[in-house]
C-alpha cells in the first residue's frame, strides 16, 4: 500500500465569507443537489430558453414535477420565468 506524504497545515489568508453569502450559496447548491434539476439547468445553459412543456417531454415526467423542480431552481435565483398566454418560458439568471 502506497503512503501518501504528510502535508503540513496551510494558514487561510483571506477573510471568510459572510453569512448571508454562505446562507444563499448554500440554497443554490441545494437546489442543485438534485439530477433533475442539474439536468435542467443544464438543458437551459445550452438554450437561450425553454418552454415548460419542452422540460416535460425531455425529462418523461408530469408537468407538475417539472413546475416544482422550476419553483426551486427559480426561487433559489438560478433561472428566471417569463410567462406567455398559457405557456411559461424558463432561462438562466445569468
């Protein structure tokens, strides 16, 4: 078995960051911690913007699934909604 080196202690120069930036990095991340919705910020990053009904089709799930996963992508600050007539179009908050 190989022995890896002992690293010495590094000293953190820089300040930590505030709370509230940790509290609201910790909601994105959890909103991302699920492999629908990384799949859809992923369908998002690669379209200027999708209709709700183009998620449904491509994740084989219930529109309310969808909606719901959209609600905490949108709610953590990740994507944005624009709705039109009975559709809604999603994009990423870039």
């Amino acid at each position: 078995m190989k022995t890896l080196p002992v690293l010495e202690c590094c000293v953190c120069d820089g300040p930590p960051l505030p709370e509230e930036t940790r509290v609201a990095l910790a909601d994105r991340l959890k909103a991302l911690a699920d492999p629908t919705r990384i799949g859809i910020v992923n369908r998002l990053a690669a379209n200027p913007e999708l209709c709700v009904c183009d998620l449904t089709s491509a994740f084989e799930l219930s529109q309310p699934t969808i909606s719901h996963h959209l609600k905490i992508l949108r709610e953590a600050g990740l994507i944005e909604a624009e709705r039109r007539g009975t559709w809604a179009y999603y994009r990423l908050n870039r």
